[in-house]
C-alpha cells in the first residue's frame, strides 16, 4: 500500500537572495529533525548572481563593482554547480527534502529535477531534454533553459532548480554560465510559439510537474511573505 | 511521462538491491561491500588500523552520487567528530557532505583527490580514501555496523515503495 507522501508548498513571491538562504539552512535544521515535512520554496529573486562551493569566480566576466552598479548582487553558495544568475521572471524551486525518507541518491534526484523541467517545458510545446554527462540541466537542443544547483547535508536537500520563463537575458552576458562557454541560455518566451500565461500559473504549473516527479499526493499550499526581522525570531 | 519514470526507477533500485549481497568486486551494476571495515548510515567506510583510523565514502555512496567533479576535504590537526560533517563531495551539481563516523584528529588527508576527484567512484575503499585521523575515543567503533548489517541496510534503503 502506498501511503500519500506530504508536501508543504511556500509561495513566496520575490525574495532577497540571502533572505531564501537563510530560510533554507533553518529549514534543512528543521527536516533533519523533523520538525517540518518535505518543503517546496516556490519564489523568485531580484537581479542576483551566485558561485557554488568550487567558486568559479574566473567565469564572472566583469568586476564585481559593476554587478552593483547594475543593480545586481553576487553571492558565494555551498551548493554544486558552477556560476549562475537569477532575476524576475525566472522561476525558482527550493526542495527541502529528506533524500532518505524519497529514497533516491544524489544522482536520481538531480535527474528527477531535470525531469520537473521537462515536463514544463512540454506544457508548451517545447521540446526539451537532460543534459550530457557534465552539462546537467534541462536543454532545447543546445540552448540551456534550465539550471540545477544542490546542496545535500546530512541528507536533506536545499537549493535546486532555476527555469527560465522570460529573465532578462542582457544578465546572462556577464558570466560563462555554469562554466560552458559555447552554449546559450534560452527561455520558454524565445522556445514557445504559445502565448504564455502569468509567471504565477507557470510556477502552479512547474509545482504541479514537481508534485507528480516525485510522488507527492498530499499538498499544502502556503503563501508565505518574509518580513524584516523574521528570520531572526524564527517563522511562522 | 510520470508512470516511466516510476518504472525506471524501480528497475534502478531493483538493480541495486539484487546485488548487494556479494562481497567481492564485480563489474559496476553491484555495490561492493568490504568484510572486515565498519559502515555508517550516512554511507562512510573506517578502517581502523592500530592507532589510525581511515575513512572513506563506500561504493554504494559514490555509485548514488554519480562522477565527482570536486572534493572538499580539512586540513591536518582538524577535529572532527562523530556524525558531523568533515568535508563535501561535488558530482552532478549536488555537493554532498561526508560526515565521520568517529570522532578524532585528522593527521591525513588524501591529497590526490584534488586533482583526481574520480578516484573515489573508481576505488572508493581503496585509492579514493579521504583522511586518517587518530580516534578519541575507539569505543564508537562498536556502534557502527559490520559488512553484512551495512549490505542489508543498503537493500532496505533501496528498495521501493
């Protein structure tokens, strides 16, 4: 018999890139000692670049100065992965899971998220496919719309997936994203021939595909704002 | 789409857990497990030796990780201890940490896996070995499991649903 596996769902809005970090190491705290059940942050960020735990810094291709002056910020990540950037109209998934309780590896469930996106993608019409050994994300031939970055501690998943719905894409010509220097990054907008509904029904959407991916039937929906201060008394 | 990705995984975890139960090395479809070492849950190996203790990552763990790209490891006369994370592994965009089974002082590290971070997929017990530390306190050897405890829990932990 196959019991329903729960979910809680966190629709977040924007978020401030160090806010969501933040929220994700109390989080993974939280699950190792479960206190919460599996997670799903659903959010956006402003404008904002991010290295994983290698620090690929030789891939950001202008000084740092000049991401302030565009508005952007840069943060340096425990995750895998190499440099990236996020920004309104992308949509984000921050999984908070026991990877031991889903029983999967860190393999299957990179590879599950690269399905999630798929899936989205084929909502659209577009056809889209997981990356070759070393080129893990979701690809449209070889145009990169989506990204994957994970941190596993103690068995528990935070950070995760990046899918491109329409970003401004002037940002993605500061850096080699995710370290691969002959490719392109895409979005649904540029992919689908389909009139594309509100960043809110795709992320509905994209949670849907998540849901499905990895046997969550039982969701909670949440709508969750951070206000200043909040984190540092603890949440909701 | 939902219903072959179910399957798949299945026939992966059936895979695994069919062949777990061998001890001797065979070629990469099973998981090797090692008579004679001590297995934590969180899928690290020790070797305790005398007054030194190695550690490492077991084949179950690195098969389950995929191709490492990078290793995180402490520096000599670091503390670490029991359960707690020492280090971090890349592969596939997932950095996982390696936490240890005991707690001790490392006075080792396996220098080599920063330029060959794949040693540890191709000889995880071996080669791929992480850092020796001297135990403080040996008697947490006895909690941890022997091979054939570690083979079952590895079967359990893979089998589906």
């Amino acid at each position: 018999m196959r019991l329903q596996r729960n979910l809680e769902v966190w629709k977040m809005g924007m978020v401030n890139y160090l806010d969501a970090l933040k929220l994700q190491e109390k989080l993974v705290i939280d699950r190792k000692l479960g206190k919460i059940p599996d997670t799903l942050l659903s959010l956006q960020h402003p404008p904002t670049y991010t290295l994983g735990k290698r620090k690929t810094y030789h891939n950001l291709l202008v000084p740092e100065a000049d991401l302030r002056s565009m508005g952007a910020e840069l943060h340096y990540t425990e995750r895998g992965g190499d440099i990236t950037y996020h920004g309104p109209h992308q949509a984000i998934l921050y999984p908070i899971l026991s990877l031991r309780d889903i029983r999967l590896g860190a393999r299957k469930y990179v590879e599950n998220l690269e399905m999630v996106m798929i899936e989205l993608a084929s909502l659209y019409g577009v056809g889209a496919c997981a990356g070759r050994t070393g080129e893990t994300g979701v690809w449209v031939e070889d145009r990169k719309i989506g990204a994957i970055g994970v941190r596993i501690s103690s068995g528990i998943t935070s950070h995760g997936l990046a899918f491109n719905i329409d970003p401004d894409m002037n940002y993605f010509k500061h850096i080699v994203p995710c370290g691969i220097a002959d490719k392109e990054v895409t979005s649904l907008k540029r992919e689908t021939e389909k009139t594309l509904p509100s960043d809110e029904v795709i992320h509905e959407q994209l949670v849907s595909c998540f849901a499905k991916s990895f046997g969550f039937g039982n969701i909670l929906l949440k709508n969750i704002t951070l206000e200043k201060g909040e984190l540092a008394k603890g949440l909701p | 789409m939902a219903m072959r990705m179910w399957a798949s995984s299945a026939a992966n975890a059936l895979r695994i857990s069919c062949a777990s139960n061998t001890a001797f090395a065979l070629p990469k479809c099973f998981s090797t497990v090692i008579d004679g070492l001590k297995y934590a849950p969180s899928h690290e190996w020790v070797k305790h030796e005398g007054s030194v203790a190695t550690i490492g990552i077991t084949d179950h763990a690195q098969d389950h990780l995929g191709e490492l790209v990078f290793v995180e490891l402490p520096e000599s006369g670091t503390a670490v201890s029991k359960g707690n994370s020492f280090g971090a592994v890349e592969s596939v965009k997932a950095t996982s940490d390696v936490n240890s089974p005991i707690s001790g002082e490392v006075v080792e590290v396996n220098s080599k896996l920063s330029d060959a971070p794949g040693l540890i997929n191709t000889s995880p017990y071996e080669e791929g070995w992480m850092i020796k530390i001297k135990p403080s306190n040996p008697a947490e050897l006895d909690a941890l499991m022997a091979s054939k405890e570690y083979t079952k829990f590895c079967e359990e932990e893979d089998a589906a649903h």
